[in-house]
C-alpha cells in the first residue's frame, strides 16, 4: 500500500504538547514535543496560560512534519487529546481572561467536600 498522506497524533499534557505524525500503516515518521511552565501563585493552587499552550502547538506541529520530512500538506487529519478537568475561562472574543485552573488545583477543596457530603443523588 501507498501512503501519500499522512496524520498528526496530538498530546496535550501537564508538562508539555507532544506531536507525532504517523503513516498509513501506524507508524511513527517524526515527533517533536514542546513544554509550558506551571505557574503556583499559592500553596495548593496550580494555573497555566492558555497562551503558552498555543504556542507549544504550533511548535510541536511543526517540529513533528519537520521531523518526519514531510510535506504540510500531505496532512490528511489530526487527532488531539487532552487532560481533562482544566477550567479556562473565555471573554466574548474568546481570548482567555485568565491563566486556566489545572485538574490538580485544590482552592475549590472545601466547597467540593461540602457538595460531596449533601449526598444528592445527582451525585451517585
């Protein structure tokens, strides 16, 4: 079989953006992974910009298609997964109006617990 297109596996993750482009056969051509900071402007609180997040996509995108030496667009899709639970908070033009509330900030601790203790069935 021919492959004459190929497809970018995207990875976003705590540390860093990872990206690999892949051919028809699954095989991995070249990948490239760009990191972002983790800022903790208090004891328990965990926040990123979404910006540095933008930037490391473009990088990692690029340094991938680099690596595997082969042309833009020859790219046929892209695939992307994240981590979950990240809170990033959007004004109307869509730009972000604050660093994003990673999955492991804890400053919603108590109010969570006292939720949690309701017992609401909504939940179980």
């Amino acid at each position: 079989m021919n492959c004459d297109r190929y497809v970018i596996g995207i990875d976003g993750g705590t540390e860093s953006l990872r990206a690999a482009v892949f051919d028809c056969h699954g095989r991995i051509l070249g990948s490239h992974a760009s990191p972002y900071e983790t800022q903790y402007p208090q004891p328990g609180w965990a926040e990123q910009r979404p910006e540095d997040w933008w930037r490391a996509l473009g990088e990692a995108v690029r340094g991938a298609v680099a690596a595997a030496a082969v042309a833009p667009d020859r790219v046929a899709a892209l695939c992307l997964d994240t981590t979950c639970c990240t809170v990033v908070a959007l004004g109307p033009d869509g730009t972000p109006l604050r660093p994003a509330l990673l999955w492991m900030d804890m400053r919603s601790a108590e109010q969570s617990a006292r939720v949690a203790a309701t017992g609401d069935v909504a939940l179980q």
